[in-house]
C-alpha cells in the first residue's frame, strides 16, 4: 500500500541555537509518526550530538538521500552539511549561519517539486545567514521570493488554538513603517489575511480587526493621519468586497481589554505592535505561518535561544504545534480545493443524487 502520510520537511536552523533539540523532544513521541512522515535537513551527526548533550530521548533517524526513499512509521534524515562543520552551543558564527542555508535551500527546493508536503522551519539567525545567496531580513521574505509566483505577497500570521495575529509590515524598521501604509497595501494584507482564515483555518465569513498605527487610532488627525487617509478608506474598500473587516483599533485598548476575543484573526501594522501581546498570551504554543503562498511552510514563534543551547531546557511545544499547524493546513487546504472545484458539477451531482438520477457528467461538453 501506497504511503499517504503527509511529508513535513524541518530544517534545523541556527545549528549553535536550541534547533535541534526541539526537533528532536517533538520527534520522540511515536504519536508523531502516526500523523506524519517527517524528514529533518540537516546532519546525523550533530543531531546525535546535541540528543546526547541536552539528555533527550533518542530518535531513531533513517539516513536518505531523497524525500523519496522517506519510510512510513519512520523519521528520516538527509545530510545537507559536512561532517567537519564546528558545532559551537550559544556562539552565532557564519558557520552555522552557511548551514543553516544549506539546510533551507535544499528543503525549499524538494518543496517546490513536490517532495515534501510542507515545511517546517527551526530557528535561524537572520545576520549570520546573510550571504550572496540570502539577502533577506527574514524567512518570510525568503520563501516568497523562492515560491512565490508574479503577485503573490507572503503575509506573516502568529497563531495559537485562539489568536491570530497578520502582519501589514514584517521585519521592517520603525523608521519606514508608516509610509508603508497605504490603501493599496493595507487592503491587500486584509484580502490575503480573510483568503487565508477561510482556505488555511477553516474559518467561514471571518471577523478580522484592523488596528491603527498611531496611539490613540490618531485622536481624528491629531496624534497622526494614517488612520484617516489609509486604514479606514481600506477597511471601507474590503467591506464592499464583502469582508468583515472592523475597525481601526488603538492598539493598547483592543488588547488589553481583550477585544481580540471577539474576532478570528487580527491585523497589526508593524511587528511588534501585533508580535508581542501575542507572545504574551501563546506563552510557549505560538506558530509562525506563511499564508499567501501556493506552499505551506509553518515555524516556532520563538528564536534561536543562544543562552539556553546546549542545556536540554528548550521546550519543544512551539514545535511541536508548528508541525501539527501545518499538518492541518495541508488538510484544509485540499479539502477546500476540493469544495471548490467545479462547483456546478457539484450541485448537479448533489441535486440528482436527491432525485436518485444517475448522470454521466464525464460526457459534458464542458
């Protein structure tokens, strides 16, 4: 029999941070392998070193050359660094920042040929990866250039079991944030952020809040004009689309008495005006998902954990729901392809089937 399981890639990021041993503690329960086929990018070697230098139980790791040769009821393992590679527990070092792009980019590519069913990312340092092949100031930024086709837009959404949180700006400085909103940009992010909780999360006709950019949603003009000239014109515009998009919201009000309760997702401005209430309240079961791509790829909401590393303290519950989030979005992801497609001959087929009438659509001149 066919295996049908789904294949999640994991790469090991920042090989001197905690990648590896949250890899590791969300591989070794065997429940894992009931829901999934997991192939790790990265190297036998080092995995083996740091299962034995933080005290987590043993994985067994199948060594593979290709997604391929990946067994069912198996995690798997594809070397994509040197043994010789200095593995230094807490230093960032442009070693590990090389093999943390290794592992990336031969990830990415089995991703966009359809080895692998989605991708899960561990933690890198976004300055020692920077090199001619990356000049991005994160994954995110990444993975749209690499997968994304003419138009797409990647839209990075933090998500837990109650709380999802899209960004409009991703890793940008303060500095160049406001004028980065505008109508246009502010209303494709409320497009893609409403596409995404109907297709990825399963979620019907949405509610999502729009938060404002300046304190107080800019007093009227007075504490700031982007609210009046960009926000509310593109909440207004998203409305007319049919999206249940509110708002603007002052940022400090909505999360602290807990507005975002009554709402499916939430759009912030800039990073850390949406990232750190939601740190706050996912504590160590945060997911970083990539929507607006044709390819899944989730990660930890968390870092590389330099002054942890090496010392078996790492929880692995971001990880572990990473790769659950994933797995979820797979799933509705062809369900929804699947109850979308050709909608007429759908109805057809459910209208006769009431009527018990046997037709042969297969004959249509369609």
């Amino acid at each position: 029999m066919a295996d049908n399981k789904i294949k999640i890639g994991i790469t090991h990021g920042d090989i001197n941070g905690i990648g590896y041993e949250v890899i590791i503690k969300a591989l070794e329960d065997p429940r894992m392998l009931e829901l999934c086929t997991p192939i790790i990018y990265g190297s036998a070697k080092m995995a083996s070193h740091y299962t034995k230098l933080t005290g987590a139980t043993p994985v067994q790791l199948n060594q593979i050359s290709d997604p391929a040769q990946a067994k069912p009821d198996h995690c798997s393992i594809i070397n994509v660094v040197g043994e010789n590679v200095k593995v230094e527990p807490g230093n960032p070092s442009p070693e590990a920042g090389k093999a943390a792009f290794a592992a990336l980019e031969r990830a990415v590519t089995d991703l966009r040929s359809g080895a692998i069913d989605a991708l899960v990312t561990a933690p890198i340092n976004k300055n020692n990866i920077q090199s001619e092949e990356f000049t991005f100031p994160g994954h995110t930024e990444y993975l749209q250039a690499s997968l994304g086709n003419e138009g797409d837009q990647a839209l990075m959404i933090l998500c837990n079991d109650s709380v999802r949180v899209a960004l409009v700006t991703i890793h940008e400085p303060i500095a160049k944030v406001a004028p980065q909103i505008t109508t246009e940009n502010v209303l494709s992010k409320i497009e893609e952020f409403n596409r995404s909780l109907t297709r990825d999360f399963g979620l019907g006709h949405p509610r999502i809040a729009v938060l404002a950019l300046n304190p107080h949603a800019g007093e009227s003009g007075l504490i700031g004009t982007e609210e009046q000239e960009a926000i509310i014109p593109a909440i207004e515009e998203a409305r007319k689309k049919k999206i249940n998009a509110f708002g603007p919201y002052a940022a400090d009000g909505f999360w602290g008495n807990g507005t975002f309760k009554s709402f499916d997702g939430v759009l912030a401005m800039y990073h850390d005006q949406g990232l750190a209430p939601f740190k706050t309240l996912a504590m160590d079961a945060g997911v970083n998902f990539t929507a607006g791509l044709d390819f899944v790829r989730t990660s930890p909401d968390h870092g590389t954990g330099y002054d942890i590393a090496g010392s078996g303290k790492a929880s692995a519950e971001s990880m572990r729901q990473a790769i659950y989030t994933a797995l979820d979005v797979v799933r509705r992801r062809r369900s929804h392809e699947e109850a979308t497609s050709n909608p007429l001959r759908k109805q057809y087929f459910e209208k006769n089937k009431k009527d018990n009438v046997v037709l042969d659509l297969s004959k249509s001149d369609d």
